[in-house]
C-alpha cells in the first residue's frame, strides 16, 4: 500500500510521466510484492526555478533528474528497501529510459493504523 | 498543527476545492480538537499523466479521487486517527460531494520538536 | 542529505523563488553542515483557492506565507533542529525578505536505509 510522489522538471511528454509509473508499479511488485493494482502516484512538473538539485555525493545529476518520494508502511526491513532502490532504479533505466544518476527516492513510513484507503476505514488496523 | 496535502484531477472548480479544504478543517477540529483557525492546506491539480491509482483493496475508485496527506504530531492514538478517517470521508461526502470509495488518506508523524509555525521558534518542543 | 519541498502562493518572480532555495540551502549548511551541494528541493505555487492558512497560534501570517517540508534523516537532535528553524526564519528574512510570521516549517524524519541519491544504491544504510 504504497503512496508515490514523483517530481521532475516539466517538459516531457505524457507517455514518458506515464512509463515512470508503470516502472514504479513494477518495482513495488517486483520488491515489496503489493497485491495487483496498488499504484497510488501522483507527479507535479517543475519550471527550472522550482526545481534544485546538486552534484552532492559524488552522483552526476541532470535536469532528467526525478524525485521520487515513496511512503509506505513502517514493517518494511532494510533489504526490501534497499530490493525496491534497486529495482526502481533498473526499471526507470529501460522505461522510460533514465540514466541511474538521475534516480533519487526517500522513503517515509507510516504505521498501518495511519492509512485509510477507501470509506474513511482503517483497512490495516 | 496538522498541516496537510491534497492532489486531485485537475478541472474541479474553486469552490469545490475550497469545500474540501472546509471540510478537512471541520474534521480536524471534530476528531482532533485542533485549535480555531489550525488550518494549514495545500492543493496540487494533476492531469490524468500525473494521476494513478488502482482498485486495490477492493475498493471502485473514480476519477474524483483525492488524496489526502496529513502530517499531525506523532502523539496521536490510533482512535483518534479513525475518527479523523471517519469524519473526514463523512465530511467530504457533504460538501464537496465526494463517494467515500474516492478518499485516500495517509498521515505522517512528526514529533513536536519538529514544528515551526512562524518566527524560526519551535513552538512546541 | 535533506530533501524539501516548498509551496508558496503563484506570482512571485523566479528570482524570488530562487532567494527562497539560495537561503535554505545556506541553512542547511550553517545549522546541520550538510555537504557541499546538498541541496535538493521543490516548489509547488498555489492559487489562492488551493493554498490555506489560518491565524492559529498567535501568528500573523499573510499571503507571503512559506511552507516548507523538511526531509531528514532521524538522527538529528532537537538542538539541530531548533537550529535549523532560527536560521531559515533568519535567512529567509534577508532573502527574499519573508517576514518570520511567514515561515512555516515541518520536518519529516527518515532512517538513513531510507535514501538512495543515485544509481540505485543506499549510499547511507
């Protein structure tokens, strides 16, 4: 039961907005196995002024740069965490084709208790 | 101190927009017993590019999803977060009109100390 | 390594937007002595109907309101984080000039499994 928010500089076109969530969906699959259909994403577009990154780090960031904030449940081991970089990463590289300098994710938990996905239930209490 | 987050389909008009952030208030202030005028919102339009979701969990969402991310102090019970999950997706069902199947929430926590609401002080440590 | 994410109300000059990014990263530097060029952040502008806020807490804030979202890790002190608030309110008032009412700030925490910067790795696990 991932929620995604994806930001990137605007300008590219729909279908390569719409291959990164289809590369993010698989990666959940892939390394948190989430039941089919849990893709809850959305993407805001950024003009150069609202949109900051740097070299830190040693990575040779690009204006094809995507910030990708990922908040998931609070039970997740380092492993999966560390499977779903991976695999984000990898995916992202063949759909829509972003190099892995480009690639940068945080995670924020929440505990099940703090999702409600539908009819102002707790489904995960 | 709730501050909070919403992403829609862009196309919704400003009055309905504004009886979702209405609405939102109403239940922090029935759920939480926030103080008067604790409204702190934000709202990002997303075209359909920039908008996924799934019928995961068996819920029949629509395209008048909304998600909804709260950031509150990390010292409130579990009850007190499905009443907010209750009377939020009650709320949003009067005004604007929202199905309670298209109320996504999460909420994140954040220690007390982790609150600055004006004047670089940590009004709450 | 600190992620954030900026909404203020639309119409303010790129330059403006700028000093707001130009002074965050300064703060960073001086209250956490992040490294050089770790600065990675976002800026969402809001319309009026889509951007809350109200009185609460004795502060005056006005349409120049800032809200800013602060992604660290979970290793900061309190100590840092006060430090953290004092000099974004400071820096923010000579560049671009915000008054301190107008500074709102959250902080989100997360473990350092929890990021990857590049290539796919968790360069802080």
């Amino acid at each position: 039961m991932p929620f995604i928010h994806i930001a990137l500089r605007a300008g590219k076109p729909a279908a390569y907005r719409q291959a990164i969530c289809d590369s993010l969906y698989q990666a959940l699959r892939d390394a948190l196995a989430v039941p089919e259909d849990d893709q809850f994403m959305t993407i805001t577009e950024h003009e150069a002024a609202n949109f900051r990154y740097g070299a830190a780090f040693g990575v040779a960031r690009s204006d094809d740069l995507v910030f990708i904030q990922v908040t998931v449940f609070d039970t997740r081991t380092a492993e999966q965490k560390q499977a779903l970089f991976r695999r984000i990463a990898a995916l992202l590289g063949e759909r829509p084709g972003i190099r892995p300098e480009d690639v940068f994710v945080t995670v924020l938990e929440a505990a099940k208790e703090n999702w409600s996905v539908g009819h102002g239930l707790a489904q995960f209490a």
